[in-house]
C-alpha cells in the first residue's frame, strides 16, 4: 500500500496544486483577452496586407473600385 501523507504533506500537495491552478487560469486569461485577439488579428491583417500579394490583392480592389466608379459617372453623363 502506499504510505500515508502526514497533514503538511498534503497541505503542501493542495498549495502546489493551487498555484498551478492559478497560473493556468491567468494564461487561459490573457489567451482568450479580447484586446489581445484584436491586437493580434489587427496585426496579422497588417503583415498581410503588406506581403507582395496582399498589395496586388489591395491594388487590384482600387483599380475595380475605381473602374466601377468611372463608368457609372461615365454612364450618368451619357443618359442625361
């Protein structure tokens, strides 16, 4: 059988666990911060957007955009 704790053992054994405890709540907390998710999708947005195809992806968005927004000006001048 195994031997038996004496009562400092075990409290001992219950404040390791306690501070385990603790410190996985308190990382669980920062993971799941919402500031922290945003920070880090905002950032991740950034890295990409600044990454060769992002910066097509961004530059050929304007160009549609653009584009789009001639011919409707284009278009409006021809009906009137």
């Amino acid at each position: 059988m195994a031997a038996e704790k004496t009562a400092d053992e075990i409290q001992r054994d219950i404040e390791q666990a306690r501070t385990s405890l603790a410190s996985a709540v308190d990382q669980l907390a920062e993971r799941t911060s919402p500031k922290r998710i945003v920070n880090d999708t905002k950032q991740n947005l950034i890295a990409k957007a600044k990454s060769p195809a992002g910066m097509a992806i961004i530059g050929g968005t304007a160009a549609a955009l653009l584009g789009l927004l001639l011919f409707r000006i284009l278009r409006g001048r021809s009906s009137a």
